[in-house]
C-alpha cells in the first residue's frame, strides 16, 4: 500500500468521505440522546461536557476530524494544493456569513476583494524574478 | 504522475457558477514572458530568454546592482574594451545593438530600440490590448453559449453586457502586466541604484495589482484563484529561504480546521455557502445525498423547469 499513491489516494478520499458520515451520524445522535430527559443526571454530572457535547455545532465539528484521513495520501504537492483551495474557500464562505450578519456594514465603497491582488501580484512577480522554481508555471 | 497531473487540473478548473458565467482562467502565469514577446523585439524569441532575464535579476548567479547600473553603449564608445561586467556578458546580443541614448542596463535589455520608457509602455498596451481582447472574446463568447436563449431574448443587453466584461478583463490583464514590468523602468528612474534593490520588485507588482479595482465587483473568483497560487508559491519560498520549517503533516492539519469552519458556516448560515457544487458535497458528506439544501432563484427556475 505505501508504494502506489494512486491507491492510497483513493483510500484517502473514501475514507474521509465514509468518517465523515459515521462521526456526523455519531454526533447527532449522541446530541439527541443527550437531550432526553432520562440524561438529565448524566448533565447535571457532567456540565461542561454535556455542554460541549450539546451544542448546535457539536457534529459539525466533530464530523470534521474525519479530514485527518487526508494523512493516508503522501505529503506532495496534491495534498497542498487541496488544502490550500479549502482553506481559501471554508474564509471565503466566512466572510459572505459575516456579511450577511452585519459585520461589514460601514466599509467604503472601494472595499473589496480586489483588495487582494496587489500583494498577490506582488508576490508573484518578485518569485517570478527569484524564486522561479517555486512558482508552479 | 497521477497527482501531479490531478493537482494540474485542480489549479485549472475553470468554475462556472450558477448565476454567471464567471470563469476562471489564465491556468499558467503566462504574463511576464508573454509581455517580454510582445515587446516586439525578435531577439527575445530566442530560448534562452529566462536565463538572460534571472541572471539579471538573480543575486545567486550574478551581482544585483548590475541591472541598475548605467549603460554604457558599444556603438558610442567603439574603443571601450568591456562595457559590459563579465558575468553578464552573454546579453551582449541584445545590448551592443541597443539604443545609444539609453541610460540604464535594465532599460536596455527591456526595450532596445527604443529610448523612451513612456513609448515603450504605451506601446505595450497598444500591442497587448487587441491582443487579449481578441482572446477574451471567444473565451467569454464560447462560456456564454450555454445561455444562448438570453440572446435572442434581448440581444443588446446581453451583449453589452458580455462586451464590458470583455474590455474589464483585458485592461485588467494588460494593464497588470504592463505596470508590473513599467514599474521596472519607473523605479530606476525615480529612486536610487541602492534603495530597495529586491524590494521594488514587490512594489512594482502591487501596482500591477492596482488595476484589479476595474474588476472588482465580478472578479472574485479570479482574485481568489490568483491569491492560491500566491500562497502557493509563497509557502515554498518560505521553506527554500527557511522562513519557517516544512512541517510534516501541516496540510492537514489545517484541512482539517478548514473543513471545522466549513461545517460550521454551513449549518449556521447554508446560504453563506455560495457554491451550489459545494452545498451538495457537504450534502454528501452529512449522508443526505446529492441535495442542495438551499433553495436560490437558479434552483427554482430549474425546478420548474
């Protein structure tokens, strides 16, 4: 298995996509069992992990541990490119829900995310110039 | 193989959301060696372009202050034995013929015929905006084929609306890669041989970057895909200059933390989650199908269609 990243990719993938379906499963269900009345002494035991365990976001965040089966696939530059776009994208969706909440009511007009690209292209051409090797072109 | 060729398509899918055909392009940073051809100087189109361009500008290979240091031409001084320092004598093929009026090596080498840096520039957009236009048409004509019912509709509208998008995108590429490499001739005109010698090429590309503010209400797409490259490339410099150390497994680590914000934007706010693509993963990863939770206007003209 260590020698062919094509099925450890494979792996890789499926078994994101199967941990994340149980621990989310595994979390809401713990989450409604918990809320039952009969639990009420289990809560009343042990607040703060019942209060963990209890939250609305409880079994999103714990079905997300499933991502560390992205460690069966080799550290190249897949596994970066692929962190990299979910990095950008889950503050890109961020950003829109903070928006939606008010938090950048009062910004001026000219805010924006083109804001980015002077020193993205900055970057970019001083790497162009030195770094040439790092620059995937 | 595999993943590089994966990680290659992952870095040019093109992304077609569901209420604009806004579309990522420009899979390679052709820009530089594509301003450098279009200069028009046929000298350039030799293959050994990139090692005359990183001599000049690399501290490995060569000393840096030789690209700013003046220049002195072969036709005006026949007699002078060695106007050009040793190590960077090979672009003597681009040089001894250069303007004689020209006053710095970097200036040479970029435009040789011509002494003027303003002309220069000037002329580069007069090159590089029919150029792209011409590129960007049948790019955006082509990705806005599928909505063809639009057209017949009102025709005039949308193809207003395609032609702005069109003159957005091309000014914004010239005019990134045009001020980027002006900013070269700029900044040895206006500062000193030895202030910010490495520095000012960042400076010249942020402003480049400047002409992003033409795109700014319908590139953010494009913005992000040119920031992931940056960071990109930023992390390896970092390693190659020991900036910070290449950890093990931090990618995933911070795939995971990614995916906790991305659950958690998700169930808090799904219409925060733009991407209708991404919704029905997160749909898939939770166990409820290929489903998007969230009704939006495209969803319910498809579903009444």
């Amino acid at each position: 298995m260590k020698k062919s990243p094509n099925l450890r990719l494979s792996v890789s993938i499926s078994l994101v996509l199967l941990l994340h379906r149980v621990l989310h499963r595994f979390f809401t269900r713990l989450r409604a069992n918990l809320l039952t009345k009969d639990a009420a002494p289990f809560r009343r035991r042990n607040p703060r992990i019942s209060r963990a365990l209890t939250a609305r976001l409880a079994p999103a965040v714990g079905a997300s541990l499933a991502g560390f089966a992205l460690g069966v696939y080799p550290g190249d530059q897949l596994r970066l490119t692929v962190a990299i776009y979910l990095a950008t994208r889950a503050a890109e969706f961020a950003y829109n829900a903070l928006e939606d909440d008010g938090w950048f009511k009062n910004r001026p007009w000219w805010f924006g995310s083109w804001m980015l690209m002077p020193p993205v292209l900055g970057q970019l051409f001083h790497a162009f110039l030195y770094d040439r090797d790092c620059l995937q072109v | 193989m595999c993943s590089s060729r994966v990680a290659s398509y992952c870095l040019n899918i093109p992304l077609i959301t569901s209420k604009d055909d806004q579309l990522i392009i420009l899979p390679t940073w052709i820009g530089p060696l594509a301003m450098v051809s279009l200069m028009g100087s046929p000298k350039y189109q030799g293959s050994n372009t990139r090692e005359i361009i990183s001599c000049l500008w690399s501290p490995l290979d060569c000393e840096l202050t030789f690209s700013f240091s003046p220049f002195v031409s072969p036709i005006l001084f026949p007699s002078a034995s060695q106007t050009l320092a040793l190590s960077v004598s090979h672009v003597s093929a681009i040089t001894s013929s250069a303007h004689p009026s020209i006053r710095a090596l970097s200036c040479a080498l970029l435009h040789p015929n011509e002494p003027s840096c303003m002309r220069t520039y000037i002329t580069f957009f007069l090159n590089a905006v029919p150029t792209f236009a011409k590129f960007f048409t049948v790019m955006f004509g082509l990705f806005s084929l599928p909505r063809y019912k639009l057209f017949f509709n009102d025709p005039v509208k949308e193809i207003d609306r395609l032609a702005k998008q069109v003159l957005r995108m091309t000014m914004f590429i010239s005019g990134a890669l045009g001020t980027s490499w002006g900013s070269i001739c700029l900044f040895q005109y206006l500062l000193p041989r030895t202030f910010m010698p490495t520095k000012r090429w960042f400076w010249g590309g942020f402003l480049g970057g400047i002409w992003g503010f033409l795109e700014r209400k319908t590139g953010r797409d494009h913005f992000l895909y040119m920031t992931r490259i940056s960071i990109d490339s930023l992390w390896k410099v970092g390693v190659k200059r020991r900036w910070w150390r290449s950890g093990k497994n931090g990618d995933v680590w911070v795939f995971v933390m990614s995916l906790m914000l991305l659950n958690a934007v998700y169930e808090l706010n799904p219409s925060a989650v733009t991407s209708s693509a991404v919704r029905k993963t997160l749909g898939m990863l939770r166990g409820e199908g290929w489903v998007d939770r969230v009704k939006t206007v495209d969803n319910e003209i498809d579903d009444e269609a």
